[in-house]
C-alpha cells in the first residue's frame, strides 16, 4: 500500500497542492487590501468616476460633486464626528462699514461651533433679509443647501413657517440632523423648477447662489412668481458673468416682476474672501478624502483665484429685489 519508491510523486503532488493554496490565500490577501483600499477611498473613486462620464455637463458634474460631499459629510454625522462646518457652501459677504458690529450680533445668535467662513456666510443672509419684514410671514428658499442660512434667517427673523427646497437628498439629510430643533424650520427636496406650492401661497421666496446652476431660468422665475401672494417678494442674490445680467433682468420683469432694488454687492463678496480665505482650506484639508479634497481645494479653496474673479469683474455679484 505503501512505498518509498512513491515518496517523490507524494511530495511533487503535496508541493503543487501547496503552492495552489499559497497562491490562493495570497490572492485573497491582495483582494482584502485593495477592497479595504475602495472601500476607505469609495467616495473619491466614486467623484472620479462621475468627472470622467463622457458627454456631462459641467453643471451636471458640479450637481454630483455636490451630492457626493453631501454622502461624505453625512457619514460622519452617523459616526458621531459631526462638526458645523461646511454647513453653509456659498461666498459670504463683508460689510465695510459696520462688520464688527453684524459679526458680533450674528456670532451672539449662534453656537461657537461655527467656523469663521461661516459667519460670513451668514452676514450674507443677514444682509439680503434686511430690507423686508419677514417675521409672521409664510417664507421660501428655494435652494438652501445644508441649511445655515435657513437656520439663521428662521431663528433670528422669526417667520411663521420657513420652507428650505433643495434638490439633494444627502445634503437634506445633514440639514435635518443639524437643524430639527427650528419649530418653523422644515426641508424638503423639491425641484427649483416645479415649486410644491399652490398659486398665491407664499409670502416671502429667497434664493441664494443657486439659479446659475438651473438649466431653465426662466421658468424658474415664472414659478416664484406663480407661488407668491400678490405684493410678496422675491430676495435674489446670484453671480453671472457682467454680460449676461441685463438679459436676466428682461426674464425677470417677463415674469411679471417689478424690479424694487438692484445692489451689485461684488466688492463686499471680493472682500469677504480675502478674509475667510485661509480657513476654507483648513475646512477642507480636515474632512474630506485626497480627490475630494483636491478638487474642494481647486473649486472652493483656492480663495485668491475665486477673490481676483470677483475684483476684476469677471464675475459679478447682485442682489435683486423683487415685487410681484
């Protein structure tokens, strides 16, 4: 049964069977560190994946780089990790002549968790709410993101009900887990161009940084101006380019508006940048992976190139408003 004569075809037998299972457990070890590798860097695959997508738009791009921070950011809620920052995505505004005093007055209105760039933010909604009466009145914001300014405007100007649209989920999310305890405060994914809201309903509209993303801006308008109560207002902060604004002003009135007040506020959004500019990057060096972090950094972190658009005039930034 048994022979020394078959002991070297045994072990040539035993050593190919060996070699199989190294080579088997040494894949499975090459494949448990490149899944460990994708699935701590998913996100970032994930971006790059939709960077590179052949025949999308550059806002179609912006929108899923969007919604793929929103995932980012939303995780660490879950883990516990959550921080204020970044809740609010936009430029912020610097008034020259009374900064101190709005900063002091905004900084008493929140927690000291928020950063720096974000009180800027905030002086931004300060300032566009300034000039009409919100409190008691039925309030829109069409486009509010993670929901600071929401947040702000909805504590500090006390409407009846503040309805914040916004079309990502994953951003919705945050703002909800950020900002619940708001009683008037509620969110809700809507598109900007089909507003969920009867005809002469609404009081108030805000939108904030957000129409230059839209793909059809004048229905965008007709649908504000469908939804608002005769004399509501429309408070519309955006920037374009310095050659595209009269032709917004044509589908504005078109739209059945009365142009109230026009401020262009590119100076202050030019000096709001060099002063919170340093801090963007500190935001983003802390919470994102290398891709994101790499392109936050390009799109929002590169304070110098986004203030020199702005100071000289590339690129404007306007305040509207607006009367039905």
């Amino acid at each position: 049964f048994f022979s020394f004569h078959a002991m070297p075809t045994m072990m040539q037998e035993l050593s190919k069977m060996f070699s199989k299972v190294k080579k088997w457990w040494l894949g499975c070890g090459v494949a448990s560190i490149i899944g460990a590798v994708c699935y701590r860097y998913r996100l970032d695959l994930l971006a790059m994946g939709i960077w590179s997508i052949p025949g999308f738009t550059m806002g179609r791009r912006l929108n899923w780089w969007y919604e793929v921070m929103g995932i980012a950011d939303y995780q660490r809620v879950r883990k516990g990790k959550f921080a204020t920052k970044m809740m609010n995505m936009g430029f912020g505004y610097a008034d020259v002549d009374y900064e101190n005093t709005n900063l002091k007055r905004i900084a008493s209105m929140i927690t000291p968790d928020w950063h720096t760039y974000e009180t800027y933010c905030l002086q931004m909604y300060d300032y566009i709410t300034r000039d009409v009466d919100v409190k008691g009145k039925r309030m829109v914001e069409v486009g509010c993101g993670r929901g600071g300014g929401a947040y702000y405007v909805a504590s500090s100007r006390k409407p009846l009900r503040y309805s914040a649209l916004d079309f990502s989920p994953q951003n919705l999310k945050l703002a909800r887990a950020r900002f619940s305890n708001v009683q008037c405060l509620e969110f809700k994914e809507s598109n900007a161009m089909d507003l969920p809201f009867d005809a002469n309903s609404i009081d108030l509209v805000l939108n904030v940084e957000s129409s230059h993303c839209y793909p059809d801006i004048a229905r965008f308008y007709s649908e504000v101006h469908r939804i608002l109560c005769p004399g509501g207002f429309f408070l519309y902060a955006d920037l374009y380019s310095p050659d595209k604004v009269p032709g917004l002003q044509q589908k504005i009135q078109d739209a059945g508006f009365t142009i109230v007040k026009q401020e262009d506020m590119t100076v202050n959004v030019a000096l709001a940048i060099r002063r919170y500019g340093a801090s963007m990057v500190e935001i983003i060096d802390d919470d994102y992976g290398p891709y994101i972090r790499r392109f936050a950094r390009k799109w929002m972190g590169d304070y110098e190139a986004n203030a020199q658009y702005f100071e000289k005039r590339e690129t404007v930034y306007f305040l509207m408003v607006l009367q039905k």
